[in-house]
C-alpha cells in the first residue's frame, strides 16, 4: 500500500444478505442487527457515488493503490449485470492513475462457470470460506435450513480453480476450529489444491464469547498444529500469509496483520444504503457501533478518516492494555486486535480474548526459528 495517512482499503457490500447461516458469523449472528434495516442489494445509484469519492480521497493523500473488497453478505448473489455495471463504473479509479486490486469474498455456493469468467476477466483475488474437512465445516457453516454446505462449497471451489491459468487468483479463509487436529486441517485444505491459506482467529470479544467447547488457548494449539504442518512440507508454493506475519513479527521485522501487532486499519466499509463505516468487525462489540452517520451521497471519505471513533479505533490499535505489561511479546502482540479486547465496562482496553493462543504461538514459531538459527532472541 502506498499510503498510511488515508484509506486504502474498501470493503464494498454489495450484498446484505446470505444464503448460508454460519454459527459463529459476527455479522449475522453478533450484536449488530443494523443489516436488517438495509436494502438486500446495493443500488446502482450507490455504486456510482463511491467512485468519484474513493479517487478524490486518493488523491488528497496521495494513494497510488487500493484494494476493492466485494464482500457481503455473499457477493455472488448480486445480478451479474450489476457486477458487470460495478466494474465499468470503477474503472474510472484505475483511469485516475490509480491501481486497483479486486478481491472477493465468498462461500463458492453459488459460484458458476460464467461467475467464474466474469471474476478471471478482472484478475480479482478469489477468497473461498472453507473451515478443514467436510466434518468440521459442516457443523458450523450450515444454510437456513441447517444443512451443511461443504459439497456444494468444494464444487464452487474446484470450478473456480479450473479459471487460475486465465487469471483467477484462488485462496481459502478457514476461521480456526479446534475440534480437529490443525495437521488434519492442513493436509484436507492441501488435499484440495490449496496453496494460497488464510487463517482467521474466531471474531470474539469479552461480549460475543468463544463456544464452550472452544477454551481460550485451544486455537492456538491448532494454529501450532497447523504450523509444523506447513513447515513439515516444506513447499515454498504455498503461502500461509497469517503465519508469514507471525514470522516476520518474531523476526524483529514490520508485520501487517489484522488480527495482532498495531497497524492502523485503514478500512472503509460501504453499505447497501451508502452508509460509509468503518471496518465491520466492530459488530461484534455493540449494536449499532459502526453506524456513525456517514452516508456516501453526502459525506466525504475524509469524513470517516477524521471522525472520532475511527481515529479513537486505531489509536487503540496502537494502544498497550494494562494486562500486557511486561509481556515478551508485547512489540509483536501489541495487545491483539482491537475488537478482540472489548468489553462493555472497559471498552477496548483489555487484552484480546485469544491471548493465551497468540502467546503460545508465538512461542512456538519462536523457537521454532530459533531451532535452526532465524530469528533474533525474544526473551
């Protein structure tokens, strides 16, 4: 990214609505219920207004790359004219001098030979939810009517595979599930042809909990699992980019993860209505906590940069919580990510919920590097 100073990163949602029913989705099943009040389906009217916005903000600051999120909701419930529409209209950003990286973000249901086109056209980075075996995502990523959805994910998955020589870059987000072995997810993801890996910690917080059956810590014996997995093969094609953090991090090197250390997060989320947000992690805290009054038919993107909770939000990223105190891995750690501390008595100012797993892993990968001499000492 070219800048720290302005927004480079857009989540745009295209689609408030779901054809699945995660149990442990923040979105849908968190403390925010503001998605209901919203068109299911972002109106063309919208999707013209952000993009005069989003270069007049890269130029005021000097952005020479952002990256476009189609996000929802699920993306690909959106007509295709309307993507087709979406995608002439923002190559005005990329006429402005400025590159454009797409991503995506989906469940891979409803993803066709012709989605599959449309996506390879744009060169987008196609991110797939998939959470290990058929065993394990099936018991959490159901549909509304409670049925797994693993088949009908790995068919979506394995047609958008078929498009990476044309262009499709093809990734996993898998959210860690301690329920099986990290080895046995590594190796199922990798049965698939995986080699781009991308690990998300549960979104909780001291108000949206962890499961019962999923202690504080246990995430991070898998993600360890997982780890010497990935350093077992040894195969420098495929890419863990949670892991490659963690190195850097333990390393004494910069680290640009969003779920530790303390980078701004410089995300800009787009409603359906046009309502202009901050990064929706935060639903997982409060009702309403990112409904700030910004709206993209009258507010500017300077507007969320310079409100206060959005500023107050990244200087807590960069904040220390006093339960972190003498902590060696502090300087990596920096408390966690923002809304994994949150609380309804002391806001973001305690430590994050998956502390006990970030410390483990840390320690793990630590010594591991130690082991054959690639890190400085963290004591």
């Amino acid at each position: 990214m070219a800048s720290n100073t302005g927004i480079d990163t857009y989540i745009i949602k295209t689609v408030e609505w779901c054809n699945l029913n995660c149990t442990y989705c923040y979105f849908y099943n968190g403390q925010d219920t503001s998605f209901s009040g919203r068109p299911k389906h972002m109106s063309r009217e919208v999707l013209a207004a952000v993009v005069p916005k989003i270069i007049e903000h890269c130029q005021a600051h000097n952005i020479s790359e952002v990256q476009l999120v189609m996000h929802g909701g699920e993306p690909l419930l959106q007509s295709k004219d309307d993507y087709q529409y979406m995608m002439a209209e923002f190559d005005a950003i990329q006429r402005a001098g400025i590159n454009v990286v797409w991503k995506c973000t989906t469940n891979a249901v409803t993803l066709t030979e012709e989605w599959a086109e449309l996506l390879a056209d744009r060169r987008v980075f196609l991110g797939v939810s998939i959470d290990g075996t058929k065993e394990v995502h099936d018991s959490m990523r159901v549909d509304h009517a409670g049925r797994g959805s693993y088949d009908r994910v790995v068919k979506g998955l394995k047609t958008a595979q078929r498009w990476e020589s044309k262009g499709l870059s093809v990734g996993t987000i898998s959210v860690i599930n301690p329920s099986e072995s990290g080895a046995q997810t590594y190796q199922h993801l990798r049965s698939l042809g995986i080699r781009n890996i991308n690990l998300v910690l549960p979104e909780a917080n001291y108000v949206q909990t962890l499961p019962e059956d999923q202690p504080a810590g246990s995430h991070g014996e898998t993600l360890k699992e997982i780890f010497d997995a990935w350093v077992q093969e040894d195969n420098n094609t495929v890419n863990i980019g949670f892991f490659r953090d963690v190195i850097r991090a333990v390393s004494g090197l910069p680290s640009y993860s969003d779920q530790f250390g303390s980078a701004p997060v410089n995300v800009a989320v787009i409603e359906t209505d046009g309502s202009i947000q901050p990064t929706d992690n935060f639903r997982a805290c409060a009702d309403g906590m990112t409904d700030l009054g910004l709206n993209i038919f009258t507010h500017a993107f300077e507007d969320l940069l310079e409100h206060p909770f959005f500023a107050h939000c990244n200087q807590q990223q960069g904040s220390i919580p006093t339960e972190c105190s003498g902590c060696k891995f502090l300087e990596i750690c920096g408390g966690g990510r923002v809304t994994h501390r949150y609380s309804e008595a002391d806001g973001f100012s305690r430590k994050s919920v998956h502390c006990q797993s970030l410390y483990s892993l840390f320690e793990h990968v630590n010594q591991t590097l130690g082991s054959h001499g690639l890190r400085r000492e963290v004591a």
